[in-house]
C-alpha cells in the first residue's frame, strides 16, 4: 500500500489519552521522516490496525494517515492524542466490536482477529511498529512480537505502572494537576471547616494518590495496595483537621482502594476489550462513611465533606515540562532502536538513565507501590525519609 522508501515504520496511541503522546509522536516521526523512512499513523489503537480494508480503491482514512513533519508539529505541543485511541485487545474481541467485512468470518463472542493484523500490517508495507500505551496496549505488543512482528514499545500511563520502566509518559502532568486542583479547592475546605475527599486515577497502583500527597497537597492518601480501616482514617483526618488553623484535612483516594474487608468499587460491571470494568465511586462512599463516623472524633459534631473526583481533568490539556521532555526524548530512543535493527523492546527511564528492556517485561509482572517502604500503614501517608539515591518520582523505581 505504501510507497516503499528506507521502510515504513507505524505509530498508534492505544488506551487512555495523556498529555505526552502528540510530543512522542511528532519526535519519531520528525526524525524518521529525515532518515528515509515513511511514517503512518493508526487511528484509533489496534482498532485501526482491525478495521483496515486490503483494497486500495477502499476509503481508509478512518483508519490510518500517513505523516508529515506539518501533520506532527501542529499537534505536538498539544494533549491528547491526535490519532485518537482505543481500548481495542485484537486478541479477544466483541462480536459487536468486529468491523462489518469481518463479521462472517468472526462471529464468536470474543473473537482472536490477529490474523487479520497481520495481514493488514503486511497490506500497508509496514516494517516495523511503534505502540505508545499502558500495560494493556502494550500486552498485545509483546503478542505482535510473538507473532514475528518488529516491535519497540513506549510506555504511557498516568498510573505509572507500566512494568520495566520509572517512568511513563503521561504521569507528571498528572501528577502536577492533581497539586493544582487540590490546592485550588483547599479554600473551599478550609471555608466551611470540612473533610475535603478527592478521588483520583490509580486501579491497581497507587503512585498518582502518594506523589501529590507526599509534595504536601494532601494530609492522607489511601492507595489499592493497602485496604484501610474507615475508622481509623477518619480518627486521622479528624486530628488532622484539629491541628490545622483553619480547620480542614484533606484524603487523596486511589480509584482501587478499597475498605478493610471490601473490593473495588466500579462505576459499572461491564468490561473493556482487556477485562476491565470502569472504576469510579470508591470517594464517594468514603466520603459518606467518613461524615456518618465524624460525630466520635469531633465531641458528638458531624463534619461535612467536600467530595470531587478529579477524573478527566487531570488528564486533559498540554503537557508540563517533563511530559514534553520526555516523549521527546523515548521518540528518538525508539528510532535509535529501528535504526540498529534491534526490536522486540520497551524504551524506559531506569533510575534517571534512557534505557530499553526487552518487551516481555510488561507481561512478566505487575508495578505497584512498595508498601513496604514508602507507605506508612498505620498512618495512610508517604513515608518521609530515605531519599537518597532514589529516582525523581521517588517511589517509582522496581529496584
């Protein structure tokens, strides 16, 4: 399908959006572009990689496009993603999700359409392909390698817990608006004397809810990898809230935290192409249970609680300045990889060095929160000592 130059290299965005994909983008390609290469952008995720009609009279453009230095520098100081995303796993797909001109052909209810990748990849002369995502996205990358497709990966997830790496694209801004918000409704919490409970991204790790936490935007955090008593943290916030001048505590609360004895909290049960039922309303009922147990900390007064999940607004906008740096810098590394014909790897930070690790790595375990020695269990906060030697994020290296 495509003209043939030095080789075509493919870039799609998959899963979440975060402010750092357009950076990455526009770098690889930019780069690629000037060492002979040609560049095509999947639309949507894997979806796009799905949907491909192998007819060259067909009308693609939904699914792919290919790129220019014009296309990439207008989105590149932007968020986002202007190849738009998915959360598309080929390997089992809804019957309802298969394109009409497969349906005959895939009629189960999960169906494994990789076939059909394949094909499409070889149909736009693809050499090799560079995913951008989390773990899930990037799961059906070390599956494309498997299969004999050239692969290098790039981790990105505001969660930061993509397995192999320090650091993915998309978490420090995260990190930074989560700072500015919460410090932004402080005034509201500290007007009328309440709890302030804000819920924030993070279903298995909780790094989204400690960092913000630990750079002093919040008195408390409670983080999936520790299921905390409702009581006990209310007696914390309550005293933390005493000892304030002006009569507030603030709880950061991970998406998958859960109560002592309970399980995440979903918003609905049912599942995304990779598993997974959409989180969302675990602050909500720690808020409520909070002012209902209020009353035994606070000489028999109920204490109102200013309840908001940050959600989306976390992750919208332009990208801060290592979410610029960054992907900037994992685009070129992606392309340094490409151009030693080495594949099958993911470009990392690793205390506070680029590096790459074979792809596996993402399949091989999971990346969460040492409780051990960074969270104070007793306490629901960051342990605040030990620094030395640890990476920026603190927390975030495997090591």
């Amino acid at each position: 399908m495509a003209n043939k130059h030095k080789g075509v290299i493919a870039i799609l965005t998959g899963g979440g959006d975060v402010p750092g994909l357009n950076p990455a983008i526009r770098a690889l390609t930019i780069r690629a572009l000037r060492e002979g290469y040609q560049v095509v952008g999947i639309r949507r995720g894997w979806a796009g990689l799905v949907d491909v009609i192998r007819d060259k009279k067909a009308d693609n453009s939904r699914n792919f496009q290919f790129l220019s230095e014009e296309i990439v520098n207008r989105a590149g100081r932007t968020g986002g993603t202007f190849l738009h995303t998915s959360r598309t796993n080929p390997g089992r797909m809804k019957k309802t999700d298969v394109p009409a001109h497969l349906q005959e052909k895939y009629s189960a209810e999960r169906n494994d359409v990789t076939e059909e990748v394949l094909k499409n990849l070889q149909f736009l002369g693809v050499d090799t392909i560079v995913p951008i995502g989390g773990d899930d996205t990037l799961s059906y990358a070390v599956r494309m390698f498997q299969e004999g497709v050239k692969v290098v990966a790039i981790p990105k997830t505001m969660d930061n817990d993509v397995p192999g790496t320090d650091y993915c694209i998309g978490f420090s801004t995260c990190v930074t608006r989560t700072i500015a918000l919460t410090n932004n409704l402080r005034t509201i919490a500290g007007s009328h004397e309440r709890f302030m409970v804000l819920e924030v991204f993070g279903r298995y790790a909780g790094f989204t809810a400690m960092l913000p936490t630990m750079a002093g935007a919040a008195n408390r955090c409670v983080i999936p990898e520790y299921k905390f008593d409702i009581e006990h943290l209310t007696e914390l916030m309550s005293k933390d809230r005493r000892d304030n001048p002006s009569n507030y505590s603030i709880l950061l609360v991970s998406e998958g935290a859960m109560f002592e004895g309970g399980e995440m909290v979903y918003e609905k049960m049912e599942t995304d192409a990779y598993g997974h039922a959409k989180l969302g309303g675990i602050g909500d009922l720690v808020s409520a249970a909070m002012k209902d147990i209020s009353p035994k900390f606070n000489r028999g007064q109920t204490v109102s609680v200013v309840n908001q999940k940050l959600g989306y607004m976390v992750r919208g906008g332009d990208p801060d300045a290592i979410d610029s740096i960054v992907p900037m810098a994992f685009g070129n590394l992606a392309l340094d990889l490409v151009l030693k014909g080495i594949h099958g790897r993911l470009v990392v930070l690793k205390n506070g060095r680029y590096d790459n690790m074979p792809l596996e790595v993402i399949t091989s375990k999971k990346k969460l929160v040492d409780v051990e020695k960074f969270y104070e269990t007793d306490r629901y906060r960051p342990i605040y000592e030990n620094f030395e030697m640890k990476p920026l994020f603190i927390m975030t290296s495997e090591l």
